[in-house]
C-alpha cells in the first residue's frame, strides 16, 4: 500500500463531466490499495470570473480580500470532488487549506508555505478516507485566508507530500509529460520517461510551463518523487528524479524556450565598482525580474551591461535607466523588445564537453544570430531575435538527435 | 457613538450595482459615527447555482460537503463588500463564520449557533475597521464549516449583535417593514413603526415572512434592539421592542396568513389515552411538522382528531395514518389540501375582550366557513378553505381597523 498525492488543475476539473472523470481515475487509484490525498484547483475560469466581479467593484483591489475572495474556487471544487467520490462508494472529506493548517507567511497573493499540520489528514487516512485539499491557498498566523499564487496547486500539493512523507506525488495537467522540446514547434519531440530535479529546474523556470517552479524546489528540497501526468490520457507521464541513474545521462535532455523576452543594454559606462548594483538595484525595487545580466568590459575603462527583462516590464525598466544613465555618465540606453531565450538543459553536459560549440555552430549555420549568452553546469541559454526562436528550437532539436530516447543519442 | 450590526440579504447583495448601493449605506452609517458590523448573504443565485452544480454530481450528496459548498456563496460577498467598502476610504475587513469563531453544533445544513468567540471583532472596531462577516456559517467543534439553514444570516447578524451587546441590529431586506398585512393582499395595510418582540414571533411564525424566526427568538433571548428595513429605499422600517409601551396597546398589530396549509381528520377513534401521541408520534418521525391540533370528544366514547401540515407532506401523511388508522380502529381519514390559515395577532388582546367574537362574526358576515380554530394569548388562528383566504384577509383588516395608526383602532 503506497501513499499517493495526486494534484489536478483548473481544466481537469473545469466541468461536472471533468470532476466526475477525475472521481473515477481516484477511484482506480484507491481500488489499487492506495492511500489517498487529491489536490485540486478551481474550475477553470472560476478565478478569472471572480476577479472580474473584483476588478468591477474596485480596481485596485486589496490583496487580503482577494484572497478571500479568489480562494472561494478551490473550496467549491473540493466539495463537489468529494460528492461525485462519495457517489462512486469512497468515504472522502474535502478541507480548506485552513482546515489542515497550510499555514503560511502573510504575503497575500502569493504567500509562502512556511508548515503543515498533517495530523487531521492522517487521521482521515487511516479511517480509510481520500482527503481532498483545497490547493493553492493557506491561512497566516493570524488565521487570514492567503492564496499562493497562480500555479500553487501545484506547491500545496508537492508540500503535502513531503509532510505525509507520501510515495509519489502526482499532478495531472493538460500534457501527458514533459517533453524535449514544445510540441507544437517541434513535431517530433519526444516525451521523457525520467528527468532529474536540476533539469526540471532549468527547463520549468525557462518556459516549459508544466510546472510552477516554485513547486519544483519544494520538490527538491524534500526529495517528493514527483510524476507530471495528463488527466485526459492515460500514460505513465514524466517521473522527477533525484538519484542520478547509474547509466550514462544523455548529454541533453530538452530545450526551454520564452519569447516573452526583452533586452536593454546600457552603453559605455565609466566602469566603477558598485555600476551594476547601482543599475539594477532600482529595477528590483520596481519588482521587475532581470533575467539575463552580461557584462562586457571594453579597453577604454569603460563598459557595456545588458540584460533581459519580460517584455510587458521594457517601458518602466527603460525609463528608470535613462535617469540613471545620465546620473552614472553613460552613453546611451537601449532597448529591443522582439527577443527570446533559448536554452539546452541536460544533467549530461557535466561530463560531455562540445555542448556550447555544437549549439552554437548548428545555430550558426541557419544564419541565426546569438544576441546574448549565459550558461550554467547544465545549461546553456541563448537569445536570439524573435523572429528566429522557432527555426531555432527545431534545428537544435535536430542536432541533439532529441527525438531519439536517450540510448540512441 | 453607537455599535451597528446591519445585516443584508441575497437580494440585496444581487449585483456588483446592489453591493456599491450597500457600501454607500455602511458608509453613511459609518459617518454618522457609529461602530458599523456587517453580516452578508450570498448574491441572490449563487447559492442555487451551486446546489445546481452539486445535483449534477450526486443527487444525495453529502450535508457536510454542501456546508463546504455553499459557504462559498457568503464568502465571494464579504470580499466584494470589503473591496466596495475600501474604495470608499472605509478601513474594512473581512471574516468568514469560521474565522469569527461562529461555534455550532454539527448538525450540517441547520447548525445552531454555541457560541461567538468576539474578540476578534472587537479588536477591529477599536481600531476603526468596519467588520464584514459572512451571514448564515459557522464551524463546529472540530472547524467543520456548518450553515444555519435558509436565512440563517439574520441569525447571524443577531447573534453577533447579541455577542457584542450592540445597541441596534438592522435587518434589510427587499420589504420596508413589518406590514399590518400582506400589501400585495391588502393594498391599505400600514407598515408598522414598532412592534413587540412577541407579536413579531407570532407574525414571522405565521407565514409573515420578513424575518427568519430563529433569529427573532434569538433576538428575543437577548434582548437585541431589532429593526427590519429596506435596502432598497430610506426609511425607518420596522422596531421590534421588548419592553412593553406604557401607552396603551392596539388590540390586533397585524394579520399574518399562510396558504400552504393542508388539514387531516382522523374520524371516529376510540378514545383512549395516548391516542394522540400513538397518531403524531409517526408523523413527527417523518419530519412532517404538525402545526394546529384540535381534538373533539364525542358523546359516544369516539372522538375526532384533525390537525393541519404543509401542503407538501399531505400524501406522505395520509399513507402513515391510513395503516394506523386501522391499527387504532378509526373509521376514516379524510385529508383536505386546500386550506389557508388566517391569524390575527396583538399583545393588546390580553386585555381586551370580544377579540375573538368579532374576528368570528366579521367572517361570518362575509358567510366564510371557519374549519379549524386555535388560539393563544395573543394570536387567534382560524383555517379556511383557500379560495376564501383574501376575502378574510382584507375583511379582518377592515374590522380591526388595522390602516389606521394604533391610537384611532
């Protein structure tokens, strides 16, 4: 008998014939002699729908009622998971994330998990009942109603694991796994069977969305054996790997895109110590998220430094540099919003060396031009015009041989 | 400087204009100075809407998992009202029965309230705050979200102003008073200014239908000063009073009816102790509520016994007492749904006489057959056929003089 945390989002429960399907995939889990525990999300559209009623009553909506109001969503899907598994013979219980104490910091909208009270849920356990738990919401100290952010299913989920020390954490989504590549750009990307924690890592933070980030540390941190499988097919889905496998890792596992990129490079600044903080301290005050940074030092004392920012964030970022190129004696500022991000990720790459020179060369021999560069151990990244991202992510699809399992490559 | 609980319904609350037309009356309020607690319904639907959604799923579906449910429609409000509240420069928050420590029993779906924990609600007034509170939810011992039942918000708003030892709780809904009759019935029926708590008790149980009357019984316990009012028009409405006035009281306050009355003889019985409870005692255990009771002894060791249910339980009724019927050695059962009850009702009857033999002769006068009668201290209740309920109707109120104000009756 294993222990299993299933998570299902906003469009596996979008209907009454979605929640009744998804009552019968617990059914079969539980039939397997399986404890369990099922997150769920609201109904898809149900957010969207109540923070059109906020937006309409005050636009500028305090983020503590929004909680409350918002966090309404899960709550009714928990209760109706529960009707449609009791109708199908299982005793359930639905809970709040309140109700099992997912207590959490008071940053409203998107709060921290700081612990879990698991006894309630282990009680219902060991009566034999399914606990389902609203997701994506928790209460603070104080006992106000907080919501994790967009996507936090997915960390009350994984989070619950680690407290029940659960065998497998489960969420269903809309892809059946994660793949080496966007399908819809490359047709014959292949699904993975496995992947490990630091690769998920870099690929969900680049723009495989499949899984909240945030998710994936928790995942990390606590070693939750994490299964992202599709809730409309069946199929074994993607496993998250911690232990790296005695077989040799294919060089690259995947490719991570984001077209939502923009790019600044502040021009010929007198190169004095403290320059970059000076530049982007002010962007993180204004909660901009800087990706890339590159910073080039040129042989007249002076130095260019660009960087990457999401797009909807170019407008504010250029007009708070161009105040402080002035202050800091720079040249210019400038700004080119049609870009995207590249990146191979791959555990493999460690111990390969020629990963960089055969992307570069396989990208350069398209005719695309490489804008900006950074790398880590397991990734390279790299941006390029927008208008080439797709040619891109097929070509280096094709040059990694990603559409072969790993053995072949 | 007054402490205000003000309670409005599901009508009230129906749109995103309906909630900005309550943040403007709590604003008003507010302005005058007073300490301002507010109870909230669900938007008028949403609480259909989502039992609509629950049947889909499973026709028998949980009670607990309703409570779950439905709670929901109450907290989509709190927020909302909050949101309106702050764009109006009001420093509001919001609660849900849980949050406020709102202790029932568990009995779900028409919990009853144990006790209110306020110092949350206290602490938040002393700062300034208005205090938003989710009508009609609670948890029990074990934080199980609870609901009253149908209009339990005005227990609520009751309960919470008997908690805080409020100075007046107001009750708006979609009428404008206590009326001395149904206006759609009597167009000359006069609101009333005040009325005894005991009157109101009388009325409300009578199929006047303003104020839920749990809450009034609860209002009456604690002597919470009471006002029924509209929240779609100005004016002072109606206040239930506990003292009794000094003045003289009118005789006859108002006339409450109820269409949904069906009557059941049982003809003929032998008469022997325990009859009564050998016939109710089923029908009690089939949840069917009784209402009047008459018994006739006849001169030959036989007696009758009629009684009046909702119209709705006639069938269900009728098929318990035919068996038992037999059992006893009856001769018959003879159910009639077409009946009304009419009830005329005034602490002043106390002290004066020939109330009841001029409710009699003005329907007499009118040739309208009264079936049953029962009476108490201050209500005298007839049944008659439905088709005649009107005409009683208007005709008591012309004999009572009831559209003119107390001192000309």
């Amino acid at each position: 008998m294993a222990l299993i945390v299933e998570k299902y989002g906003g469009t596996s429960v979008g209907s009454v014939e979605r929640i009744n399907a998804v009552a019968d995939k617990v059914v079969h889990s539980r039939n397997n002699g399986d404890e369990m525990v099922v997150v769920v999300s609201a109904m898809s559209g149900e957010t969207n729908r109540l923070l059109g009623l906020a937006g309409d009553i005050n636009p500028e909506a305090d983020s503590r009622e929004v909680d409350v109001l918002v966090s309404t969503g899960e709550q009714v899907t928990i209760a109706l998971l529960s009707m449609a598994l009791h109708r199908r013979g299982l005793d359930a219980r639905s809970y709040t994330g309140g109700q099992v104490h997912i207590r959490t910091d008071n940053t409203h909208g998107r709060a921290r998990i700081v612990e879990i009270d698991d006894a309630r849920v282990r009680r219902d356990l060991r009566k034999g009942r399914v606990v389902v738990i609203a997701g994506f919401q928790g209460v603070d100290e104080e006992g106000n109603i907080t919501t994790l952010g967009r996507g936090g299913s997915d960390t009350t989920a994984v989070a619950m694991a680690a407290a029940l020390g659960a065998d497998e954490c489960r969420i269903y989504t809309d892809v059946d796994g994660v793949y080496t590549a966007d399908p819809r750009i490359v047709p014959d990307a292949r699904r993975m069977e496995q992947i490990t924690f630091e690769e998920m890592l870099e690929l969900s933070s680049l723009g495989a969305k499949v899984l909240q980030i945030r998710s994936v540390e928790f995942a990390g941190k606590y070693k939750v054996p994490l299964r992202v499988l599709s809730s409309f097919e069946e199929g074994p889905g993607t496993l998250i790997t911690y232990e790296e496998s005695k077989m040799e890792q294919p060089m690259i596992s995947g490719i991570a895109h984001n077209a939502d990129e923009a790019k600044i490079t502040v021009r010929d600044i007198p190169d004095r110590p403290g320059i970059a903080s000076k530049l982007l301290g002010p962007i993180a005050d204004a909660h901009i998220n800087v990706d890339m940074i590159i910073q080039n030092v040129g042989t007249d004392g002076n130095t260019d430094m660009t960087f990457t920012v999401p797009r909807s964030d170019l407008v504010a970022s250029m007009e708070l540099l161009q105040e402080l190129a002035v202050e800091l004696g720079a040249k210019e500022v400038v700004g080119d919003e049609g870009m995207a991000k590249i990146s191979v990720v791959g555990v493999g790459m460690r111990s390969h060396s020629g990963v960089a020179s055969k992307m570069f060369a396989a990208l350069a021999g398209e005719g695309i031009n490489i804008q900006l560069i950074s790398t880590s151990e397991i990734k390279i990244s790299v941006v390029v015009e927008e208008k080439y991202m797709e040619l891109a992510i097929r070509t280096l699809h094709k040059a990694f041989n990603l559409s072969e399992a790993a053995a072949e490559q």
